[in-house]
C-alpha cells in the first residue's frame, strides 16, 4: 500500500495527548491497512524508528437528522504507534 495514503489524520484527544508523553502517537489510518503498513508510512512521514504498532477497529455512530432521516458515520480505523527510545514526532510547532 502506498505510504502517503495510509495515514489520514493524527488524533488530538486528551487520551492521545497523554500517551505521547510517553512516545505513543494515535493516527486515524485506512481501514485496510496493516500494521506493517502503518510502521512503513510512519517512518516514512516522520523519519522515525517504529517499536510497535496496535490497531483498532472503531464503529461509525447513529447520527439522527430530523425525525426520521436515521444515518450511520462510516467505520473507520486507529492505529497506536509506539517509537524507539529518544524518538518523538512533532505533531504541532512549538510543542
């Protein structure tokens, strides 16, 4: 899988926040991607030295439009990267 399309977006939660404190970053990634792809296109984005990698599958909510337009939000897929020691990505200027 090409490696500019595997990851999406970084997620900016006071969760993720927390993990990269301690060298953990959380990406919205394609759903078909593995986790070998993931570590290929970290590295590849960031120049960094992947540990290890866990993904998670997350189901798309029921959103109500009106009173009787039910929808579903898509599926999508987070994946937790782990860096090797002194590693860090800098997400935002300045942090």
């Amino acid at each position: 899988m090409n490696p500019a399309k595997v990851l999406k977006r970084p997620l900016i939660t006071e969760q993720s926040t927390l993990l990269q404190e301690s060298g953990k970053y959380v990406f919205e990634v394609d759903v078909r991607a593995t986790k070998a792809d993931i570590a290929a296109a970290v590295t590849w984005a960031f120049d960094v030295k992947v540990r290890s990698v866990n993904t998670s599958r997350m189901k798309g909510k029921m959103k109500q439009y009106g009173r009787s337009r039910p929808s579903k939000q898509p599926d999508w897929k987070k994946a937790i990267v782990s860096l090797g020691l002194g590693e860090s990505i800098q997400l935002f200027e300045g942090t």
